[in-house]
C-alpha cells in the first residue's frame, strides 16, 4: 500500500481512485492511459506521478485496495444467523453494493483483471486472485444445501447468479441508469426467483 497516499483528503483520495477503477475498467490495462486518468480525476499528471511511480504501480495499488475493500465488507456477510443459501448470496451481492455507492466501478474493474493478458498486470494481481471467491465460498459452506431439489447443481446456480448479476450491472453501466438501491432490489428479484425454481417445495 502507498502510505503518502492516504495523506491526501479523503475527497481527493476517491476522486483519483474512482477515476483509475473507471478508466482501467472500462479499456483494459493495456488501452488505459493516465491522460485519460488524470483528466477523469481532474488532477495534474505531476501529482499521480508523486504517489505512483507509473501506470503498472497505479494498477497493482488499484487492485489491491480494491480486494481489500471488498473483503472487509464480504467479512460481515457470513456468520451462524443464515444457513439459506440464496439469502446468503443477497447479504453478499447487498454488501458489493455498499462498496460502489463510494466507488461505482471497483466490482467491473476487479472484473476485468479476470481477462487481463498482459504479463505485468497478470503479476500485479497474482497473489490475491482468488481471495474473494474463496471468501464467498466460505461464507456459503454455511448453507444447507439439502434444501435444493436433488436434480439442482449448486455449482451451475452459482454461475447463473454470477453472469445474471454481472449483466444487470453491466447493462446499468452501459445505460447510465446505475443507482444501488434500485440495483440492490432488482438483484433480489432474480435471486429470489430462482430461489423459488431450485428449492424443494
């Protein structure tokens, strides 16, 4: 972590954050340029420059503090209180959702890094790749899976809230109509309905 960083204002912390999430979300690693970072963040090359060394330093922070972020608030989500897997799933798609009311690309951004090929920005990511899927595969050992009807695969209901979950941000990105409240009831709505299709009557 870049401890001069976090010396800055709060405010001008997000705003140069929450313009590199976006900027490396949306191009990639390789497309992504800090012109464009710096003129999303409306701040001075000199100064991204003094807190990180280059681009590949920007992403490797980027992503770290992005999964440590995440983790703190998926930490919450589990406990002895909840053994239905699919409330446990909103409890954890409600606490991704808390994290991009502040940073509203972090999820696409630590999305992207899954496609990423070039060899550097594969490095910068290596050591913490699959922190959070093994977080939510220990929160959801929790669950009682005798619950699903015995044809249910659990792993394929898992990919199916993943990609369906996925495209309804990516859609609401696209469109520009992203508000987390109206995603966090949206997002339930597909959960609960295949809640009702998986489960014994």
């Amino acid at each position: 972590m870049n401890e001069k960083f976090f010396d800055l204002k709060k405010e001008k912390q997000d705003r140069m954050i929450n313009a590199a999430l976006k900027v490396f979300a949306l191009k990639g690693y390789q497309h992504a340029s800090t012109d464009d970072i710096v003129a999303e963040a409306g701040i001075s090359k000199g100064l991204l420059f003094h807190y990180f060394q280059n681009k590949l330093g920007l992403y490797s922070f980027l992503f770290d503090y992005s999964v440590r972020f995440m983790l703190l608030e998926l930490s919450s989500c589990g406990g002895k209180d909840e053994d239905d897997f699919f409330e446990l799933w909103k409890r954890m798609e409600g606490a991704k959702l808390l994290v991009l009311k502040n940073y509203p690309y972090m999820q696409e951004f630590i999305d992207s890094t899954r496609y990423e090929d070039v060899k550097e920005a594969l490095y910068a990511t290596e050591s913490k790749k699959g922190a959070l899927e093994e977080l939510r595969d220990e929160i959801l050992s929790h669950a009682d899976l005798s619950r699903f009807r015995p044809e249910v695969d659990v792993e394929r209901v898992k990919v199916m809230l993943n990609y369906t979950i996925r495209g309804i941000l990516n859609e609401s990105f696209r469109e520009g109509t992203f508000h987390p409240n109206m995603m966090q009831t949206e997002i339930n709505a597909y959960v609960q309905m295949l809640k009702n299709v998986a489960y014994r009557s």
